[in-house]
C-alpha cells in the first residue's frame, strides 16, 4: 500500500510539472502579444523564446481597459489606452460646482478649451492637472480663438489630428466623435479650394465640430499626384459632388 502512494504521488507531481509546462507564463510573449485578450496596458515588456526579452508599445487599434473604468470599451493609440465610445461623459450633477475631481476626466459637452486643468484635492487643497492622455481637445490661443484643427490632450498640450495623422491614419476618426458633430453644414463661398471638409463652431461656449455641403461650392484636395481635386461628402474628398449621387438621374426617378 505505501509503495502504491508514493507511486501515485510521483506520477501525480509529474503529471502536474507537464500541464504547467503546456500554459504560457504571463510574462510570455503568446500571452502578452494575443490580439484577442484585452490588457490595462498599452506599453509590454515579455519574453521570447527565440528574442529574449522584448518590450515596446501595441499598435494602434489593440483593444485595452481603462483602469479607472474597466467597462468603456478602447484601445491603444500610441501607446495609451483611449476610449472608443463617443467621448467623454457630460454628466456633472453627481458633485458639487465647487468640487472638480483630480481624474484628469474632461466633462464639457464639446472639445476641452485647454489640456490642464485646476482640480481639488480630498483635503480640499486644490492643484493644476492634465487632462487625461487622448482627450479630444481643440487648440485655443491668449484670446480663446482657435488656433488649429482639434486635436487630443497628450501630456498637457492639444495637439492637432493633422499634425499626427501621417503616423496614425486612424486619428481622424478618433478626433471627431459623433456626440461632437452640432454644426450646421457650411457652404465655401469663398470659392478657395478646402484643405479639409470639416469645419468647427463655438455653440454656447463649447467647441464642436461640422461638415461642409456635398455641392459643387465645397471643392477640396484629394492629395494626389494629378492634383486632381474632389468635393466635399460627409466630411472627407470624394471625387465627384454630391457624393457621387447623379441629381438629374435623381429628379427624373422622383417624375
């Protein structure tokens, strides 16, 4: 019987050491770098079996978890975890006027006016912050006018969406949300050709953003090396107005 149970705990241990080979170890590079898991992190540092340590920031687009708010679905844009949803939350009756929280969290209705803020602290002492990395923001001069195309907060500072987008493509999207869209279409009279089909307003203090018209005013640059150029629709450069929608062909189904 006992040379039984020391068999079996033998066997048992040996057993053990092999199914925990076969699961990778959290510092592994198949753990760290599965696409398909979500991480609080969007800096790694894992080991390889063929590498050696490696570290380095995930790509654009990697999904990741908020730390302060674990349930906001985002993702890593350069190397800092952003919300996906629509913006940042409006909501500012559950505290006091006089009590602004330190959790570099914006809660205006538009674009932040500024990436630093004055916050308070729990003893009451109050204190100047940033803004949390990747708020949308809209860069202001010493007079409160715009002084560039909106942009997120990095560190303090607004920095514009085209100033960034050569290095991420995406940065566009990310900067213009659909809860900031409250502009009135707009239409180019000035018969210049557009660098941009989006527009921005002030609306009761907020900054928010809007689309130039599909018609044959709001010509803009495509960027090609024809320089051909393309009319506005929806906020981007088609190649033919009225997003491509031929309108004689429109009244005529319409008879």
């Amino acid at each position: 019987m006992r040379i039984f149970i020391q068999t079996f705990a033998v066997a048992f241990v040996l057993t053990s050491d092999y199914c925990a080979s076969q699961r990778h170890q959290p510092w592994s590079c198949d753990v760290a770098l599965n696409p398909n898991s979500r991480r609080y992190n969007c800096y790694y540092r894992c080991y390889s079996t063929s590498q050696g340590w490696i570290n380095g920031t995930h790509k654009d687009g990697m999904p990741c978890m908020l730390w302060r708010n674990p349930m906001r679905r985002a993702q890593c844009l350069r190397g800092v975890c952003v919300s996906e949803d629509t913006g940042p939350s409006a909501n500012t009756t559950d505290r006091p006027p006089q009590f602004v929280s330190c959790d570099g969290e914006y809660r205006g209705k538009g674009y932040a006016p500024n990436c630093r803020y004055t916050c308070t602290l729990p003893n009451g002492r109050r204190k100047l912050t940033n803004y949390a990395l990747g708020t949308p923001c809209m860069p202001l001069n010493e007079n409160g006018q715009r002084a560039g195309n909106a942009g997120i907060c990095y560190f303090g500072k607004c920095h514009p969406y085209d100033q960034l987008e050569r290095r991420f493509p995406n940065i566009t999207k990310k900067v213009h949300p659909a809860v900031y869209r409250k502009c009135p279409l707009k239409e180019n009279y000035a018969k210049i050709v557009l660098w941009s089909c989006i527009h921005y307003c002030k609306i009761q203090d907020e900054w928010f953003y809007g689309y130039y018209g599909s018609g044959t005013n709001n010509a803009c640059q495509l960027f090609r090396e024809d320089n051909r150029l393309g009319w506005c629709c929806d906020g981007s450069c088609h190649l033919r107005p009225h997003c491509g929608q031929d309108l004689e062909d429109t009244n005529r189904v319409g008879k």
